[in-house]
C-alpha cells in the first residue's frame, strides 16, 4: 500500500469518526434520557401498584363486612318470606269465605229490610225527616252491600192532644 492510500484510510477513518461522534454523543444523551423515564416510570407504577393492592384489601373489608351483614339479615329475610308464604295461605283460606259473604250478605240484607219493613201500603212508611246523602257524595259501594239506613231509623210517634 503506498503512502498516498494510506493517508487516504486515514482520512477517511478520520472522517468517519468525525462523523460518528456527534451522533454517539446524541445516542447517549437518548439513553440517558431514556434511562432517567425509565427509572421514574418504574417508581410511578410501584406507587400505583402499592396504592391498587391497599385498594383491594380495603374492597376485601368491605365485602367480609357485607357478607357478615348479610348473614345476620339472613334470619329477618327468612322470616319476611315465611310471612308472606302465610299470607298468600291466608289469602287463599279467605276468599272462598269472601265469596260466601258476597253470596249470602245480600239475602241477610233482604232480610233484615223484611223483618223491619212496615206492612204493605202503610201511609208514611219511611222517616222523610231522615234523608241519606246523595250516591254521588258516597264512596262506591256494590248495592247489594248498601243497606238502606231510612228503614232502620226509629219511627216517629204522633202525639195526638186532644
């Protein structure tokens, strides 16, 4: 190799290691960079980390105390559905009676009206003093199960002086 193409190596090692250290100085201020992110990132997510594991320990207290709740509620909640199975029991014991009253309340009621009923083509046969309210005033009632009070109001008594 002569002079001339060693000079020429030279220069161009030269050149390339000028060329090269710019961009080494910048790579390793990108690793130090990266490396300063890093290590922050690293302290954030056992922050985080440590903050999500005390966030589920207190959700687990949460959830024994609820359960534990739970479980003393268990009796009043087993008591309320006993109650209500009893009701509907009841219920179905009382309809068949509710149905025999609504059959067998209108005949008493007929009844009552012809044991209390003056005698046929009586003059004056109901008290005119006493009058019920009107039917619109009046809650709505079946009229088998509206008796009519007027019969039921003593009669008055003419006193005759003479």
């Amino acid at each position: 190799m002569t002079e001339g193409a060693q000079i020429a190596i030279v220069v161009l090692i030269a050149v390339l290691v000028g060329a090269a250290l710019p961009v080494l100085y910048q790579l390793q201020r990108v690793l130090r960079s990266a490396r300063t992110i890093l290590t922050n990132a690293d302290q954030r997510l056992e922050r985080a980390l440590a903050e999500v594991t005390n966030a589920a320990g207190r959700v687990d207290q949460v959830v024994a105390r609820a359960e534990q709740d739970l479980e003393g509620l268990r009796p009043h909640i087993e008591a309320a559905a006993n109650l209500g199975r009893m009701a509907l029991r009841l219920q179905g014991m009382i309809r068949p009676i509710a149905t025999l009253g609504g059959a067998v309340g209108p005949a008493m009621v007929a009844a009552v009206r012809a044991i209390f009923a003056p005698p046929a083509g009586a003059a004056g046969d109901r008290n005119e003093s006493v009058r019920a309210e009107p039917e619109a005033a009046a809650p709505y009632r079946p009229r088998s199960l509206q008796p009519d009070l007027a019969q039921f109001q003593p009669k008055e008594v003419a006193h005759h002086h003479e």
